[in-house]
C-alpha cells in the first residue's frame, strides 16, 4: 500500500471519528482534552460577536480559502455580519466565477455577484486531493455542527500543532495536532505567526487572536439563526413558566372549597 494511500485513510479514519465518536468535552480518538474557551455565543442568552466574526471571515478569505470551501453561503450572506452593500459587492467582484454558457455555448468567468456562492478553491474533488497529497479539505459551510465539540474543537484543532514528542514518527507530509485524532493530520498548520492578517478594526491580530475569531465566523456561518432560537426557547420558557403559575393559582381556586 503506498504512502499516500495511507495518508489517505489517516485522515479519513481522524475525520469520522472527530466527526462523532467523541464526547463533547475531550478530542476524538484518544487525543487529549479539549481546552475551554468562552465564546460570546455561549449558553442560553449567548450572543455572536459580529465584531470578531467579520475579523474571522477575514482569516477564512485570506487563510482558509486557499483550500476550503464554503459552499452553501452566499456573499449577500455576509450583510447579516454588518457588511454594507458596497461592502459586499465588492467582496464578491474580487473574484473571478465560472458562468455560462454564452450564446457560443462556451463557459466564461465574470466577476462576483452577492448572489454568488462563495468560490471554491478547487474545480472539483479530484483536483482537491491531487493537491493536498490525497487528502480532501473538508467543505467548511457546517463545519462546528459536524465536528463535537464545535467551535472549541475547530479552537482546539488550530492551536494544537506542535512538534511530535518522542518516540513519534509522523508519516511522510503529515504534521502533528495534539488534538486531532490519531495526532496526525495532514493539514499544515494554517496559522502559524501573528499579524498574519491584517486587521482593519486595529485588533492586534495575535494566533489565538485570529483562532477565536474564524471559530466565532464560522459558528455564525453554521448556525446564522442561533440568536432567534435561543431568544424563542427563553420566550417559550417564561411562557410556560407563567402558564404552569396561572394553572396552579385556577387549580387551588377551584379545589379550595373541598379542602
């Protein structure tokens, strides 16, 4: 079996088991413990840091997006974050999308509409793998509802590169992740120094910095409705609250003459 053959199912056998199989407050696959990190949308009242999410959408354009998809959003999406239109469209017209085809019958780029979905690094899968040596950089759209743990797991993920201890041998091109299962992946370490990205809000962009932030986009990106879920189920839960008081207060009404 080749090399990269088993590259391949390394990362393959990390990815299902860091897609599932572990609780939610420890790593996949033997991988250490998760370390915490309180994020602004955490818990019942929690709320996205639109701040912090448009810096995250940022790492994903200038970082993320050499390799990662994001198929299901649109750049109009990025208006919920704040964006203005102008923004926005030219976010979009910085791009260049297969469209077609014309009246020849030919396909043709053209620049970005917000209409758009964002552009995928790669033609298909096949041109995917044969540039990550095998391995297929998963689509990044519902990636903290795929993985548990969610946004403390992808956290965890970009923090945890570091050199192997000893007595470890990592396979040729793989690279390791104290918190990625089997502590191998195949993804070099995406962000490796500060001020990698320029922040225009004048946040100093340090790792952990740019870390919490991609993991604040692309929570929102998952889960744009959280903050009218979480806003219903406390509206639902002092709705009930004062039902289960008035039907109490009519129960002792009632029974009162018995008693």
């Amino acid at each position: 079996m080749s090399v990269k053959t088993l590259k391949a199912l390394a990362v393959a056998a990390g990815l299902l088991a860091g897609a599932g199989l572990a609780g939610p407050a420890r790593a996949a696959g033997g991988a250490e413990h998760l370390p915490h990190v309180n994020f602004s949308f955490d818990g019942p009242f929690g709320h996205f840091d639109l701040a912090s999410a448009q810096r995250g959408f940022l790492v994903y354009k200038q970082v993320c997006a050499n390799c990662h998809s994001m198929r299901l959003l649109s750049y109009r999406n990025l208006r919920e974050l704040g964006l203005s239109d102008e923004q926005v469209r030219a976010i979009a017209a910085d791009v260049q999308v297969v469209d077609g085809p014309n009246d020849e019958g030919e396909m043709f780029e053209r620049a970005g509409r917000p209409s758009d979905r964002f552009r995928s690094p790669f033609a298909n899968e096949k041109a995917a793998r044969a540039a990550n040596n095998g391995a297929l950089p998963p689509d990044l759209s519902v990636i903290t509802k795929a993985r548990e743990g969610g946004a403390q797991y992808i956290h965890a993920l970009l923090v945890g590169y570091e050199d192997p201890p000893a007595g470890v041998t990592l396979m040729d091109g793989m690279y390791y992740n104290k918190y990625f299962a089997g502590h191998q992946i195949a993804m070099a370490p995406p962000l490796s120094g500060d001020g990698q990205v320029e922040y225009t809000d004048g946040t100093n962009p340090t790792v952990d910095q740019m870390v919490r932030d991609v993991s604040q986009f692309l929570t929102w990106a998952a889960e744009p409705e959280m903050e009218q879920r979480k806003a219903m189920g406390v509206k639902m839960v002092l709705f009930f609250t004062v039902l289960g008081g008035l039907a109490y207060a009519v129960k002792r009404k009632v029974w009162a003459d018995v008693h």
